[in-house]
C-alpha cells in the first residue's frame, strides 16, 4: 500500500533543530515518532491570502540521542526515490520500534545504561593466512573496491572478512563495520566467531547484532550502540542496512547471491544492493562474498577484455582452493529413471548413507520441501486438499495430523475420510521433510554407529522443528556434537553452516526448478545446490582421517542437463557464462532493468482492470521514459490467490534504468488517481529489481 501522505510534514518549534533530530509530533489524535529532515529543495505550498500557516507544534526532543546524520539521512532518502516509496515509511520503519513508545523518562534509563566499561587494551588476535588469502587482503588493501570474493565453500572467505575489519578498526579509533547476513539462522554461528576474535581486544559491547528476531527491547539497545560509535561492530540481516553508524568503514556482504537480501514486504528495497550505494556515498569498503555469486554482480565484476575494455565496476577477487589442501565434494548423478519404482532413496545413495554412518560420519539430505506430503488425494473421485483461501494445497503435516497452508496459515484436522464422497482411503501424494526423515529412520533402524555401537539416529531441521526460541540453536549443537548421524531438512541448513563431521550431502527432488517460468529459478537451483554441497568435507583433517572423500549426491530424473553438467564440475563460471548469455539475447537483468507493479482485489478481473487502466493512462499522458520502458499485459501470479484475495502482476522492462526511474516516479500519481475507479481493489505496490517474477 502506497501513501498518499507527502514526503514531509511542518511543524513549529520554539528552538532550531538540526537535520536528523528525533522529535515527538502530534498527527491527527495520536503523538507519533519524527525525523526533522533538511529543507526541501522545492518551496513548499503556502496558505491562502488572508489565513495564516497554522503549524502544530512539536511535543517533544528524544533528548540525549544525537542527531541522524546527512549519511543515514541520504541513504534513506534514496532507498524512498528508488523503491518508489514515501520517504517517511522508508525513515521510520529503519527506526527501532521502541523509540516510538518509550516516555523521556525511560529513555533516560536505557541510555544511561549505555555507559560501559572501557575496552581492555589486548591486540586483536593474528592468524597465518593461505596464499590466496593473502592475495585476496592486499588487492582489498590496495584498492577502494566494491569486491567481489568469488570463493569456493570452505576457502576462508570469513577469514578474510574478519581481517578487513581488524584492518579498518585499527586504522582509526572511532571506525565501524557492518557484517549482512541473508538469515537469522546464520547469525548465531557468525556472531560467536566474530566475538572470539575481537571481545578480547574491544570488549564484548563492542560487538551487536540486528534481526528482526530480537525483542522491541534488545533491537533498541543494538541500534543505540552503533547511533553513538559504542558498538564497533555490527551484525544483522537486511534491515541492519538502514542502521545509524557513526562513522562506518566497511560494509561485508556474506552470501551476496542469496534472494533473502530482498525485502518482500513494505519498501522492497534490496540490502546488497543499498550497501553499494551506502559505500560509495559514505566512503566505506564494501566487500561482497559468495561461492555461487549473483549473476548481477558476476557480470559487474567481469575482468577487462579487448572486446570490453572497462570491464566491470566491482573488483573480482578468486580464492578457489578450499583450506586445508581439503578437497570440493566429488558429484555424483543418479538417474532415477534407472531405480527401483518409487523408490525415494536409489539403493546406491542409500548404501552410501549407511557406509558413512557406521563409519561415525555424519550425512546431509536436502529436500526443500517441509512437511509430510505436499497434498492428500482421494483416488476415487479426485479431491485434493486445497486450500479453501488460496489456490494452493494444503500441506499434510503427520507430526500434528494437520494440514496446513504455508501460504495463508490456514489450518484443518486430517480428515478421516474424503469429504467430497466419503472414501476412507486418502492417500499424501508427494513428500516433504517429515516423510524423509521418518523414512530414513526405518531404513537405518538396524545400522549400528561406531566405535561408540549405539543405533543410528536420524534429525529434521526446517521451519516447523525450529519455530521455539532457541530451537534451532539446539539442533544444530547436537549436530557438531555428534548426536546427529543424518540430517534431514530445507535450504535452511544447506548454506552458511560450519559442519565439521558430514562427509555426503544428498539432494532428493531437485528438478522441479529446472521447468520454472521464472528465469531466475536455475540461478537459484545451482547455488543451493552448490552451497549444500559445500557443507561436506570442510575438515580436510577430519576426512583424511576417515580415508573416502567427501561425495554429493544428485537424484534426478534429467541427469544430463546441463545444469547438473557444471555442478559435477563445480564450474560457477561455465554456468553464469552459459546464464548470461541467455539473458543477453532475451534482454533479461542484468543486460535490462525491471520492475513489477502488483494489484491485490477480490477477483482477479478487478486486479487486471486496475492495471490495464493505469497502464493506458500512462501512454495516454505520455510519461517520461514512456518510449524506452515496455508494459507487459497483466497476468495472475503463480499462485494467484492468497488469504482470499486475488492477485495480478504487470511487468515493465526497459534497457535503461534512469528511464524506467523517471517513468516510475511521474506514474505515482497516475495509480492512485486511478485507485478510486476500481471497486474491489485491495491494494497496489511497485517492486523496483523483483527478484521473483
């Protein structure tokens, strides 16, 4: 939902405030959170002759918080022109929420708690690095950058990460780093690393994290620490790319590719891409990282050629070799046309699962699927269990004897029997997680670990198992533990983990995103499946001691597609050249720029008429960058129907991105002019760069 409300409001304050001040301001009934920004560029509107401006006036000064500075400031101004968003939503939902409720009293308290210790004068501890290592840190010392660390699962990338800021808090005494990572579940095994290495010499303050997990109360505490120059080091997901630094220095992107840098809800803003911005503005490295890096910054860093002789603005650094001498996963496919019937587990894939586990290796199996089975069906007159809000099935989940919706959360009891025409006999179609994880413990029941000769035991990590706080950091501590002989589960526990002990990584159903519509879907499909790969062999000591190399296994029903072709190789740089010359000659990102306007109604035709109507007043007005920006005709999403509301997309594609920002910027007021003709229109949203089509 777009706002109607303008970028900035006045108010009447009995002293000057400098840009950046936090104020409370009366608006309507309530007393709301305010930013006080630089005077605009443009005279704003006066009243008429002979009724003077009547400005309210402020409530009240956030005393003792020093002011956002131009940095923030402009960071968020450009985050609100670029998503096509109003510059309010951008600037308060950057903010912590606690600030808009806590009384001058309260804060008072917490900043005085703020106080801490002074840090203990120790020597940040020093490591010996690998020869690509090294090369990597001094190109990064060298150069302004942006980077690209184009290294392999288990290069070192984080060792180079946790030097570069060493170096840049060393090099000035006030200067900050900022560490993204795509997901909360990545935080935790990071943030211990990075304490480790830098509480001795900074103090344990010095380090903070951001997330959308923590309480109104601990993001509060984070976002404070870094506003006054308190926490050196901060460590988030993508929302920790609109904190407040006092004097920021470097910004590191883990996992650069991974879509979970995209905001999907509210400004849909990219974080990887904002630290670009926010880097060259502010005047902070920034280092992106990744094994299977995005396409996007794949090509933004190509190395000069004759043909190109600029070659790309990124800075691409290679570290190929894992640490160690440990060697990449041998890949290898099974055809599943080739196995048993129904079989779920080819029986080579599972005497391998078997050999790794009495031997005391642990094993990873990859299904990114939660739940028991994707639907329940009658045979005998065809029913499915749908969703009855969404054009979606209902997800039978065994554990609860539940189906659920994973869309809306809608959820039901098991039925005993067919509703439409009473069959006992139902039957899951499919399978998920839960269905693995039980199968696999049936097949191993009898499969004895050694040398400690107990049973083999089988765990699940996925979004259902690790809803509790502190779940997931249980589960995955009884992995590195030992307890776990094989684990089942989503993308969740394919990327970022350290796991020292898996030797086989197994992926069950990938194919279902080789057919997608969406044209990123093979991008997406072998970074998964490269990082999960990643996770097997990362002790070069541990598995030389075992004497069989670390493997991955592939079941497919394609096995000579292309794709699996250069995953056995661990050829990142045949599939990008071979992806993006498909999207050269398709003029797809990142050869063009893209944008998704969305309509949300009760039926499908009123969300279709909405946008056929704003794009006909669009050619109709002529727009600006109208004759280089093409509309494509609205169509439903993939899933067209969610919580009972319909949904529709039209896609604008054009060559150059100033043209399709002037087009989108001068459409605003076109959309919510034409808002009104539409009964039955729910909502609308522009998505600047969607990452889903």
């Amino acid at each position: 939902m777009h706002s109607q409300l303008g970028d900035l409001l006045s108010y009447a304050s009995s002293t000057p405030l400098p840009p950046g001040t936090l104020v409370r301001v009366p608006l309507g009934a309530r007393e709301v959170l305010g930013v006080v920004w630089d005077a605009p560029s443009q005279p704003q509107p006066v009243a008429a002759p002979g009724r003077p401006v009547q400005l309210r006036a402020i409530a009240g000064v956030l005393e003792g918080i020093a002011p956002l500075d131009q940095h923030w400031r402009r960071l968020v101004a450009f985050a609100a022109r670029y998503y096509q968003r109003a510059l309010g939503e951008v600037a308060l939902a950057a903010l912590p929420p606690q600030l808009r409720d806590l009384d001058a009293g309260q804060l008072q308290r917490r900043l005085r708690r703020m106080q801490s210790a002074p840090a203990p004068e120790n020597a940040i501890e020093k490591i010996a690095y690998s020869a690509e290592q090294a090369r990597a840190i001094a190109e990064i010392e060298a150069h302004p950058g942006p980077f690209l660390l184009f290294g392999s699962t288990g290069s070192g990338k984080t060792e180079v990460y946790l030097h570069c800021i060493a170096q840049a808090l060393m090099a000035e005494p006030a200067a900050q780093a900022l560490i993204l990572v795509p997901e909360i579940n990545l935080t935790p095994q990071l943030e211990a690393r990075v304490r480790a290495r830098f509480a001795p010499a900074l103090g344990d303050a010095a380090l903070v994290t951001m997330h959308s997990g923590m309480t109104p109360a601990q993001r509060l505490k984070s976002w404070l620490a870094a506003h006054s120059g308190a926490a050196r080091i901060v460590l988030g997901t993508r929302m920790a790319i609109f904190a407040s630094f006092a004097s920021l220095a470097l910004i590191v992107v883990d996992e650069e590719h991974d879509a979970s840098y995209k905001q999907q809800e509210g400004a849909r803003y990219n974080a990887r891409d904002l630290a670009l911005w926010r880097g060259r503005e502010q005047g902070a490295k920034v280092l992106l990282g990744s094994a299977t890096p995005s396409l996007e910054s794949w090509h933004a860093s190509r190395p000069p050629t004759a043909d190109d002789p600029q070659g790309g603005r990124y800075q691409r650094l290679h570290m190929p070799s894992r640490i160690g001498a440990g060697a990449l996963p041998r890949v290898r496919i099974v055809d599943m046309g080739q196995q048993p019937r129904r079989a779920i587990f080819a029986p080579p894939l599972l005497a391998a699962i078997t050999e790794r586990v009495q031997r005391g290796e642990q094993c990873l199996v990859l299904l990114n699927r939660r739940g028991f089975a994707p639907v329940l069906h009658c045979h005998a007159c065809s029913w499915k269990s749908d969703c009855p809000h969404c054009s979606a099935h209902q997800v039978f989940h065994k554990m609860d004897r539940s189906l659920r919706c994973h869309h809306c959360g809608a959820a039901s009891r098991v039925p005993r029997a067919c509703p439409a025409c009473g069959n006992p006999d139902i039957a899951p179609i499919g399978r998920g997680t839960e269905q693995l994880e039980e199968h696999l413990a049936a097949l191993l029941r009898n499969v004895i670990v050694e040398p400690q000769g107990r049973a083999a035991r089988v765990a699940r990590i996925d979004a259902d198992t690790t809803r509790a706080r502190g779940a997931l950091e249980e589960q995955l501590a009884q992995v590195h533990a030992g307890e776990v002989d094989v684990l089942v589960g989503t993308q969740m526990i394919a990327k970022g983990h350290d796991f020292r002990r898996i030797t086989l990584v197994a992926a069950v159903q990938p194919d279902g995103a080789l057919f997608s519509s969406d044209f990123r879907a093979p991008e997406r499909l072998f970074a998964l499946l490269m990082q999960a790969a990643g996770r097997a062999g990362r002790d070069a000591g541990y598995v030389a001691a075992q004497g069989q190399p670390p493997e991955m296994w592939l079941q497919t029903w394609h096995p000579e597609h292309p794709l699996y072709a250069a995953l056995r190789r661990h050829d990142w740089p045949a599939f990008a050249a071979q992806q993006l010359a498909e999207r050269l000659g398709a003029g797809m990102p990142p050869f063009a720029h893209q944008a998704l306007i969305r309509a949300d109604a009760k039926s499908q035709e009123v969300a279709q008429a909405f946008l056929s109507a704003a794009a006909d007043a669009a050619r109709t007005a002529a727009l600006p960058g109208l004759e280089l920006v093409h509309l494509y005709p609205p169509v439903p999403l993939a899933v067209q129907r969610v919580a009972g509301v319909e949904r529709a997309q039209m896609l604008l594609e054009s060559a150059s991105r100033p043209a399709l920002q002037a087009f989108l910027a001068a459409w605003q007021a076109l959309l919510h002019a034409e808002r009104p003709r539409h009964r039955g229109l729910v909502r609308w949203l522009v998505d600047v760069d969607p990452q889903a089509i």
